[in-house]
C-alpha cells in the first residue's frame, strides 16, 4: 500500500537554526498519529513541510505517493492552523470558512454550487456547527473553532489531515469531542497527524505517536513511545513535576 | 436660496460635473480595495505604493506612456524594494517601508522639478479635481472598471488569501499570485485616486471606508456595500461642500471620510465606543450582587 505520507531524509534549515535534521517517517492511511516534542523541536516545520508550506534543504516529502505540489492540487492536504495564526475578528461566518474547503473543486469565482452548499452543510452536522454556521467565527468557543476548521477539511474531501495543536485552548469536554472526530475520520480511511505537547491526549488520539527532537527519536504506539525514558530525552528533564504529563 | 438650487447649481458647470463622477469612481475603487487592505494590515503598505507610484507617473508623462503603466511598475519596484531591504533581517519592515517609499517619492519631486512640462507638482501631490479633463475622466472610468471588475471576480480568492494564506497554498492556489493581484490593484488605485485628492491622501481613500465599514458589520459581503457606499456619499458630499464654502476638494472629501469614521467609531451598534461602554455598564450590573 501507498504510504500517506513518506518522509525520507529531510532536512530544514532556517539561516543558521537547524529545524529539521534527517528526519524519516512513514504514515498509512487510515490512521492518527500524534508528533510530540517542546517547542522549537520542528513539528510545526514538519506539518508545514508536508504542505508545502517550507522548502526543504534536503529530503524529499511524498502525499499519497506524490509531490506535495500534486497532492495540493487534488485537494488533498487539509491545514488546520494554530489558533494564533488566525484573525478571530475577521468578517466570516463559520460557514464561509467552510465553504473555503470548497475553493479548489470551483469555477474561477468561486461561486458555490448546489454540491458545494451540500458538502459544506454536511460538514457542518458532521462536527455539530450546524445551528451555528451563521455566526461570525470569532463567536465561537476555541473547541468549535477548530472543529469549524476541521469542517473545512471535510467539506474538502482531504485525505490528508494536519493539525498544528488543535487542543491548545480548548476545554476538557471539547477536547473529547474533537478526539472523536479525528477517530472517526481516520476509521474513514483518512490520515490524521496531529501536532500536540498535550500528552494527556495522545492515549485516546493516536494509533502512533512521534517524539521530534530536529529528528524523530522514537516512532510507534503511544505505549511504547511515551515512557518517562524517552520523554525525558525529547523534553529534557522537566519529565517529572509538569501535571501535563 | 432654493435648497434645490444648492445641488443643481454647481451641476451647470462642465468641471463640476466631471469633478463628481471622477472622484465618485475613484471614491468607490479605493473603498472596495480598502476591505482587504485593513483586513490584512497592509494599510502601511497603502501608503507606500501610493507614494511610490509618484517617479513613475511623471516618467510615463514624459515618455508619453499610460499613467497607469508607470504606477504599476513603480508601485512593483516599491514592495520588491522592501522586501530586499528588509529580508536580511537588521532593518525591520516598518522602517524598509518608510525608507523606501519616500526617497521613491523624492525622486518624482525631483523628476518633477526637471520635467519642461505642464505637470504641476501642487496637483499631483495635492491633487486637481476641479481640473480633471475629459481625457483624464476617460482614464479613470476605464481604470476603475478594470480593477472594479478583478476585485469582484476575484474576490473570495483575496478574501481567502487575507484570511488565511496557508489554506490558500495547501489547496493548491498561490497566495504569491493573490497578493500581487492585490498589489497591482493598489497600484492601479493609486493613480485613480491620485487625481481627486493628490498623492498625500491618497492612503485615506484606501483604509478610511473599509475601517469604518468593519466597525458596522461581521460580514465581508456588508463591508464590500458600506463601504463604496459612504465613500461615494462623502466624495458627493465633500465636492458639494467645498464649492459652497470655497475650500480645497480633495482635503473637505477626506475631512467627511473623517467625521462618518468618528462617528462609527463612536456610535457603531456593536463595536462604537459608546456601545461597548454601554455593553460594560450593563455587564457590571448584571453580575453585580
């Protein structure tokens, strides 16, 4: 079977910081997989990597056994952002932004289509936004937000989806209810890779899990990666104290 | 006086008329362009393209070539002029874009002073609304519709790319190409606008509408009526009031932006000043003890 994602050998550089270093991974469809590490330890080069979103300096990155270019095209590669990326005040319904998953199957104005009214309303249910696809997005609480981005990947059709810490400001309960999608949407046969330092979550989320330190230091069921030995050489030695874990 | 007399008066007059329509269009472009520009923070970036077109304008003068044409290139050289200042990292954006853009402005007056031509730097820096020809009319007409037209087919696109770039790329569009659209457009504006009000207020036509119509909705399709609307109100307005009270044009059509603004900025049902001190108030009683 082809790979969702292969990773073979790649390297980032930003100037002088070494982001990513000879880093190789493989995902298959159909599953979720959690890429832990502190900050600074490239995740989010990763995900931004697989989109296409940075240039690698070496390596080569292949979707559904294609460039990134290809696969962007087909509309296969969702992006759901950091929350901190996003301008919350910005003049769009929540059912705007999902209908910007919509944006590449369109004629050049982006008229939408009785199908594309279909699959947006549709993505709506599926992440329980339905009675609020009018409201300006900002109005959101920050669990539906990303489940309103979410949404847009589903109206999308993305095999592909990335998430660059989708649990960072969200509630408990919201927290469940988006780790539910996402193993929904994986048991759909879509690939799933999630970037997070919220280790509490990884158990529930992720068939596999990453730790990322510039290069991956451990891959395999979050059993066998998330032991006190291999977290305390991804995050140094604040293993013991942090509630987080 | 006849009240009706006091708008169909300054009708009688060929310049009066010209003068309207001229700055109506361009009023209502640069409120259009403006939408996306405060929604992306590029209003700084406003400021510079519109001051940088000034060398080109004035060589396109020269050799005889569409004002536009200038524009457009410098306007171009202007944010690839940043850029490279800025990327090496030691001078930050903000001080790439005031560098750049007015020592471009200083080379058109320069340009200016050595041009043997009618140009006048007074209406091109403060602009000539009362002056503008036929000719002058035709090409802001055909410069409008042109950008009028890219910006409403294109405008989900450029909506998406000040939203959120990266899901611009990741479905396979270019945000590279939406934002030099985007450029391009401000360019092209810059020279519309540059007639009615002048080359210094210029940036005032490209962020005063679509600020103060973010101030009145949450939604995009709202703002992209609003704000043509008061903008076209206040050219209409502005030109009225300057030719009774006998005071420059271009300046009373900013001055009226300015005061609908401030009242937005005060007033607006959900964003104004007072409303949010009213919302405060009721907040502060409602979980009172």
């Amino acid at each position: 079977m082809t790979a969702a994602i292969a990773i073979d050998a790649l390297s980032v550089r930003y100037g002088d910081v070494i982001a990513l270093d000879d880093v190789h991974l493989e995902l298959q469809p159909g599953r979720v997989c959690a890429l832990i590490g502190m900050n600074g330890s490239g995740k989010s080069t990763l995900l931004k990597s697989v989109v296409g979103l940075v240039r690698p300096t070496g390596g080569t990155v292949l979707v559904d056994g294609e460039s990134p270019a290809r696969a962007r095209r087909r509309g296969a590669i969702a992006y759901v952002p950091q929350s901190e990326e996003v301008d919350w005040r910005f003049p769009v319904s929540v059912r705007d932004v999902v209908m910007m998953g919509r944006y590449g199957r369109q004629g050049l104005t982006r008229r939408p289509r009785a199908e594309d009214r279909a699959a947006v309303a549709e993505a709506l249910a599926r992440v329980d936004l339905a009675d609020l696809a009018d409201r300006q997005i900002g109005r959101l609480s920050g669990g539906q937000r990303k489940r309103a981005f979410v949404a847009r990947g589903i109206a999308q059709d993305a095999g592909i989806l990335l998430l660059d810490e989708p649990f960072a400001g969200v509630d408990k309960p919201s927290e469940a209810t988006i780790v539910r999608l996402l193993r929904d949407l994986a048991a759909e046969g879509r690939t799933v890779l999630v970037t997070t330092h919220d280790l509490a979550a990884v158990g529930a989320l992720a068939d596999e899990a990453v730790l990322l330190l510039q290069r991956v230091l451990v891959h395999g069921t979050p059993a066998e990666v998330l032991t006190p030995e291999n977290l305390s050489r991804a995050f140094g030695l604040e293993t013991d104290g942090k509630g987080a874990l | 006086m006849n009240p009706l007399d006091f708008l169909l008066e300054p009708l009688g007059y060929d310049f009066m008329v010209r003068a309207l329509v001229t700055s109506v269009l361009a009023a209502v472009v640069c409120a259009l362009l403006s939408c996306w520009l405060v929604l992306i923070g590029w209003s700084l970036m406003g400021d510079a393209v519109s001051h940088a077109v000034l060398p080109g304008v004035v060589l396109a003068y020269v050799v005889g070539a569409p004002f536009a044409l200038g524009a457009i290139i410098f306007g171009v050289l202007a944010v690839v002029l940043i850029g490279a200042v800025r990327s090496p990292g030691r001078i930050k954006e903000d001080a790439a874009i005031g560098i750049v853009f007015t020592v471009l402005f200083a080379l058109g007056l320069v340009l200016i002073s050595v041009t043997p031509s009618q140009t006048d730097l007074a209406h091109i820096v403060f602009g000539n609304i009362l002056g503008v020809s036929t000719a002058d009319l035709v090409q802001v007409a055909i410069l409008a519709v042109v950008a009028i037209a890219v910006l409403l087919v294109k405008r989900r696109d450029l909506t998406l790319y000040a939203f959120d770039p990266t899901h611009a790329h990741a479905i396979g569009l270019s945000p590279r190409l939406l934002g030099a659209i985007l450029l391009g457009l401000l360019a092209v504006t810059a020279v519309v606008a540059l007639q009615v009000v002048g080359v210094v207020l210029v940036v005032a036509l490209l962020i005063i509408p679509g600020a103060t119509a973010f101030l009145l909705t949450e939604r995009f399709g709202r703002m992209l009526v609003i704000a043509p609307v008061t903008a076209a109100g206040s050219a209409v307005t502005g030109i009225y009031l300057s030719y009774w009270l006998d005071v420059a044009s271009g300046g009373m059509i900013v001055l009226v932006q300015g005061v609908l603004f401030a009242i937005a900025f005060l007033f607006a049902p959900r964003f104004g000043v007072v409303s949010r001190l009213v919302g405060a108030g009721r907040s502060r009683a409602a979980t009172a003890p």
